[in-house]
C-alpha cells in the first residue's frame, strides 16, 4: 500500500525520538532514540509513543508491532528534567500529565494487533508498563527491571494495573515497594518478560516470533487479543459465554476463517501467507 504518514505531528523538532518503519511483510517497529538520555520519557516522548501508535492502530497492512530502543538501554524511565518540572507544576498540571502517561499505556495494551518488547539493559519505571503492555516481550540476559518510584518518594501508579496483572499480585508488591532491582531471569519467572536470550541471540529470537505470527490469521489474531481482554476484565457469566460464542460463530464464517478452515483442509497455505513465509 502506499506510505502513509502521520496527519497531527507533535513537536515537529524531535521527531527522530520515536522512529517508526512499516516492512514489506506488515512488520511495523516503534524505536525508542533518545540515547544520550538512555530513552528516557517526557511528555514529548509519551506524545510521540501516542501518536505512532494511534497511527499504526489504524492501518490496515501492519500485521504486529516491535517495540524497541536503540542503545545500550531499553529506557532508564521518566527523565530528570520533566519529573523536575512537574514538581514545580500544580496538581491539575500533574493529573493531565499522568492522565496521558496512562493513555499511553492503554493505547499500547489495546493495539490490535500483537506487540512484542524487545528489551536490552534497563527498564525502569514506565519502562516496564511498557513492556508489561506488551503481548510478548523477550530480554537480553543483561537486562534489568526496576520499579524505583518509590525511592524518589514517588509511586508507579499509572503502570501498576499492567505490571500486577503481569507479575501478579504477590510479587509486584514486593518490588513496587522495595524498589529492588530486578534481574532478567528473575523477570522471565515473574511473567514479566517470556524469553530470556544471551545479546548474540536476541534478534533471532525476535525473528523467530514475527514469523511464527506472520504465518497467523490477520483478522483472528485480532479478534484473539479482544478476546484475551473480555476474558480476563470479566467473570464467566452467562454475558461472557454469549460472547465467546457469538465470537466463534462469527469467525468461523468470515472470509479468512473460510479460508484458514478450507486451507487446511487442502493442505494448502492460506491467502494470508506469503510464498516467503511458507518455509
């Protein structure tokens, strides 16, 4: 399809911040590129992310999203700078900043197609919403996870609903109120991360993943992260099975679950699998 671009561009000036790229095979990237600031946040940073996601959300040919960053760390968390200004700010000034920070992390957790963090060195703080966002993360083994609001008298209160469901109760409560650096193997056991990699590895894995969901249904994909959502937000109830069946019944007549269906029945690759893909 043709390039489209970004209607609403905020900060024009630090566009290269958040770079964003759209491959032959629907494989969108979102790099984080503030390396002299170890891809620290801002409000400019999280408008950037808002707006790249907004984006891609949108069109029609990106079949997943890698979220990563460029240098030696992932992101060290909310820059120095910004978290100095809103202390001089009032507290309606704080509460519309946390209220896009949030939006943030629920543009991403909502994105509808799969996501996957690729994290190397540290992920501090909203850092780590991110990536507890993510539907998929991988880590290098050097790589390390810290919720270290509460030793700047702070608390990672945006980012908690994504890590808790991540980590999981028990576990996020130590480390939310410890600040304690954790490792990635360590992350890998709490759910925070999926696979843990040495550095020379990381990008094959990666690789490994985008194939495997490149070889998957589009539209069932989509409709599976929906599906994941309604089924963890809500109890099982006589509104829940309504849904999930009416879910069934209406990707099973759809064109790409006819297809998907009678594909494998003709032992065949569906139509939405490539020539390239299918090896």
């Amino acid at each position: 399809m043709q390039e489209m671009q970004p209607s609403i561009i905020p900060n024009a000036q630090r566009q290269d911040d958040v770079l964003w790229h759209v491959d032959d095979n629907g494989v969108a990237t979102i790099t984080l590129n503030r390396t002299a600031k170890h891809n620290a946040f801002d409000a400019c940073t999280i408008d950037l992310l808002i707006h790249r996601l907004d984006y891609l959300a949108l069109r029609t040919d990106v079949r997943c999203l890698v979220l990563r960053s460029n240098g030696k760390h992932f992101s060290s968390g909310a820059d120095l700078n910004w978290m100095q200004s809103m202390a001089d700010s009032t507290r309606q000034d704080n509460f519309v900043d946390a209220q896009n920070l949030a939006r943030l992390m629920e543009t991403l957790d909502s994105f509808p197609q799969p996501t996957i963090a690729v994290v190397q060195g540290s992920a501090y703080g909203g850092a780590l919403g991110l990536i507890c966002c993510s539907d998929i993360a991988i880590a290098s083994q050097c790589a390390n996870f810290c919720l270290s609001e509460v030793k700047l008298g702070l608390v990672p209160a945006t980012i908690a609903p994504y890590v808790m469901r991540a980590m999981g109760n028990r576990q996020a409560r130590r480390y939310i109120l410890s600040g304690e650096v954790i490792s990635a193997e360590d992350a890998e056991r709490f759910g925070i991360v999926h696979e843990v990699k040495e550095a020379k590895q990381l990008e094959s894995a990666v690789d490994s993943v985008i194939k495997t969901l490149l070889l998957n249904s589009p539209d069932a994909m989509r409709k599976a992260k929906t599906l994941c959502h309604q089924c963890h937000q809500n109890p099982i109830d006589q509104q829940l099975i309504h849904y999930t069946s009416k879910l069934i019944a209406d990707i099973r007549v759809s064109p790409q679950g006819q297809d998907g269906l009678q594909a494998f029945l003709e032992k065949r690759s569906p139509s939405w699998v490539t020539k390239s893909q299918d090896k």
